[in-house]
C-alpha cells in the first residue's frame, strides 16, 4: 500500500491553536496496542509504540495475541453476572466486520476473518442439561440462537453426529486469524509512519508537565501514555502502587494439527465441554484452551496437551490421525472482575489492559473508546463500566474525567 497518511477533516483529533495534534506513547504492541494505534493516527495523532518483544516468552510461549484462536464469540461464555462485559462484547463483535475489511483492504494481508457462526455442542446427558440451562439464559438476553437436534448437528458438522448428542448454533459468532492482524496493523501503521519500537519500556514518569516513557537508551515525552501491555501491565515501573492495574497472568496452552489430505475436519468454530476446535482456511485445525493459575510459568506441558487432545478426541476421534503442526502457550491479562480496564487514570495515564479472555473480540471497540478519549476528550459513556479506578477504595462512581484542552501542549 502506499505510504500516504489520509486524516477525515471532520473526524481529526483536536488540536491546538498551534496545530498541533496530540502525541500518544503506546506501551504494548499487542493487539490492543497496535488497534489503539492505528484508530489514533487515523484521526490526526502522533504515535509512538513500544514492545518488549516479550519478556516471560520463549520456549513456545508468546503474548497473548498471538497465542490466541481469534474467536469473536460473546454469546458463548458470557456469564449472568457479565451484563456490562456482554454490552461491550456485542459492540466489539458488530464493529470486527468494517474493522477486519478496512485493514485487509488497507494492508492486503488476509485476516481469515469468517462468519459462519460457532457450535457448541453436548456430549453427555449432564452436558444437555446444562447447555439447555446456558440456552434458556440466552434466549432471555436476546441472543441469536438455535437448539440443534443431533441429527440437525450431522447435517452442519458431519464429523460430530456419532459423538456429540446435541448443540446450539450461534450464526452471529465469527473468527479471525490474530496473527494475521497484528502482522497487517503493522503493515498499516508503518505506512502511516508509526514507529513500533522494539524496546522495553522500563518506566513511564509522570511528575512533570507532560508524561515520558523510559527506556534504558532514552526517553521520549508525549502528551498521553496508554499502556496496553497485556499480562505486564502491573510490572511497567512508575506507576504508583496504588494505581497499578490489577492485571495478572493466565498461562493458554494450544496446538494445531492438520490431517494428511488437508480435508477440513470442521467448518464452523466448536466448543466441546472441555476444548474448543477453530478450524482456518488452510485447513489446520486448533485446538485450545487451558486455563491455568500458574503467573508466567512458560512452556508447553504434558498435561497440558493431554487434556487438549483428549478434549479434542471425545468429541471428534478422527483428530487421532491428525499430524501436530505445533504447540504454544500464551499468557491472557487476567483482570479481578474479568472485565478490561479502558480510560484514564489520570489526565496524562490511560490503561487499556485486562481483556482476559476476549481481547481479540474486543480489541476494535477498546481500540475505538481511547481514539474517542483522547481526540474528542471525553470518554465514551458506554466504557464507564469499565473505569480503570473502579477498584479504588474511594471509587465514587463512574465519571468523566476532565482532561485539559490541548491548547495546553
Ligand atoms: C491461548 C489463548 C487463547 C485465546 N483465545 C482468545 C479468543 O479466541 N478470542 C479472544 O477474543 N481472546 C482470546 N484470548 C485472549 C486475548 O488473546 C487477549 O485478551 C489479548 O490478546 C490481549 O491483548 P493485549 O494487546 O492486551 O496483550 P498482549 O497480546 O499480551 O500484548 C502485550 C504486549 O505488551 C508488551 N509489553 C509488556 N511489558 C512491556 C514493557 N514494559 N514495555 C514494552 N512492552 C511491553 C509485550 O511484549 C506484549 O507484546 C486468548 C488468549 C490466550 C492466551
């Protein structure tokens, strides 16, 4: 593409009587980093971002981002205490169609992105029972759903009628392949001319009258810091204690596989009782996820793979010939309430972090709230939820914080 940086006049960020457009430090360059910088220097900012490259990674374990299957699915594990997470989920998911077509088109890269719905399926009794449960919580939230019969089910997934005895289809679930858009966001923002350092950022100071970020070769100072670093997010220093986002490690181990005639086992995404199944175009299939307390604890383990591929097996035991491709884990940024922290958490400080499970659905939504904090300076009213300061002692409710006019740059 070519290197040309388009801003929409009427969607510019605000600017100074000077002209001059805000500059943004990104620490993080994960999908939530990168999105927050592609939105942001669409809309007129300057951006820097920083990497680590990953510290805690090595022998097959990554950030999260790239460790993830790329599910864009709120309907199948929101909770009844999720309400807020579920709004924001859904919005995310309805944004990921324009998002995934506006960075194809603008990186040529293909991001696999589908829309052919999830199953989940039962393959007990007790299984049935508790799917009927999860199925009635969801007709009462409005989900788009179907009950399928187990003959229904051998009709859409051939290869599951002998083992699963009944599912529901979510048609509005979609899929995207993470690694795809990172290296496209990429792509994009090196054309927009933004820099991707590769460089670990050992603190962010925040006494003076604009923020910096420190590096063990500079510093650079910025108008706003945005931390976006994932499962680190506690460890960047400078924070004050008691502003640190309660972030912490929650290690997912994957594999993939692939079958000798490259024959898709599946065409939809499938989430069995213990595992689920994401099926890409290039006929590999992954299999995901552990769940496991263990901080940032790297590699990929015995039972981990164990229980991936016994997962895997009772729903579908033609995975038994299948050919390992490879093993990997990655550390999902756990938050106490599961939800993200996205917003300030002082004039110059922005966190956008904590996204556990959903980051990759909620990346163009999370993406789409700071370019909106930042350039428009006020926060979205449907972020409010999800305050950085929530967890305060002192935390009197959910506000807008006033940021000074940019004209003090
Ligand atoms: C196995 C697994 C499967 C998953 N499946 C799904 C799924 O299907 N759907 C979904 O929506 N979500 C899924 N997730 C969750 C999702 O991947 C995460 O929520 C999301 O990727 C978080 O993105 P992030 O950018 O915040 O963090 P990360 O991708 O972890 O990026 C953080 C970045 O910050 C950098 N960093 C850290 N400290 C510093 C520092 N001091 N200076 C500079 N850089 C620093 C790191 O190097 C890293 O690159 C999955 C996660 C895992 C692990």
């Amino acid at each position: 593409m070519s290197g040309t940086l388009s801003v929409d006049p009427t969607q510019g960020a605000r600017v100074s009587a000077s002209g001059v457009a805000p500059h943004v430090a990104i620490v993080g360059a994960g999908i939530i980093g990168l999105s927050i910088a592609w939105r942001l220097v669409q809309r007129g900012c300057r951006v820097d971002v920083f990497d680590a490259g990953g510290p805690s990674q090595g022998r097959g374990c990554f950030a999260a981002s790239r460790a993830s299957a790329g599910l864009l699915a709120p309907g199948v594990e929101a909770e009844p205490t999720e309400d807020a997470l579920h709004e924001l989920c859904l919005r995310s998911l309805s944004l990921w169609p324009a998002f995934a077509r506006e960075l194809e088109g603008q990186s040529t890269i293909p991001l696999d992105f589908r829309s052919r719905g999830s199953l989940v399926i039962a393959l007990t009794r007790d299984d049935v029972k508790k799917l009927e449960h999860t199925h009635s919580y969801h007709e009462a939230l409005g989900t788009a759903q179907r009950w399928l019969t187990r003959a229904e089910l051998g009709e859409l997934e051939p290869n599951l009628e002998a083992t699963a005895l009944a599912a529901r289809h979510l048609p509005n679930d979609r899929q995207v392949d993470p690694r795809a858009v990172l290296v496209a966001l990429r792509d994009v923002l090196g054309a927009h001319g933004v820099a991707v350092h590769q460089r670990r950022v050992d603190a962010v100071a925040l006494g003076g009258a604009r923020p910096m970020i420190v590096t063990e070769l500079g510093q650079l100072e910025a108008d706003y810091i945005v931390v976006a670093a994932g499962a680190w997010s506690r460890s960047v220093g400078g924070i004050p204690d008691e502003w640190k986002p309660p972030v912490h490690p929650v290690k997912g181990q994957m594999l993939s596989v692939e079958l000798p005639d490259s024959t898709p086992l599946l065409q939809h995404a499938v989430f069995t009782p213990r595992v689920y199944l994401v099926p890409r175009t290039s006929g590999r299939l992954l299999i995901g996820a552990t769940v496991e307390d263990r901080g940032f604890e790297d590699g990929v383990t015995a039972g981990g793979l164990l229980h991936l591929l016994e997962g895997a097996w009772r729903a579908m035991p033609a995975v038994e010939s299948a050919r390992v491709v490879e093993t990997w884990c990655g550390f999902r940024p756990g938050s106490r309430d599961d939800a993200p922290m996205i917003g300030h958490r002082d004039e110059r400080l922005l966190f956008a972090t904590g996204h556990y499970r959903n980051g990759i659905l909620l990346a163009p939504a999370t993406a789409d709230a700071i370019a909106m904090t930042i350039c428009d300076q006020a926060e979205p009213d449907w972020i409010s939820a999800f305050a950085p300061a929530r967890f305060d002692a002192d935390f009197a409710g959910f506000r807008n914080i006033q940021v000074p006019a940019h004209a003090a740059l």
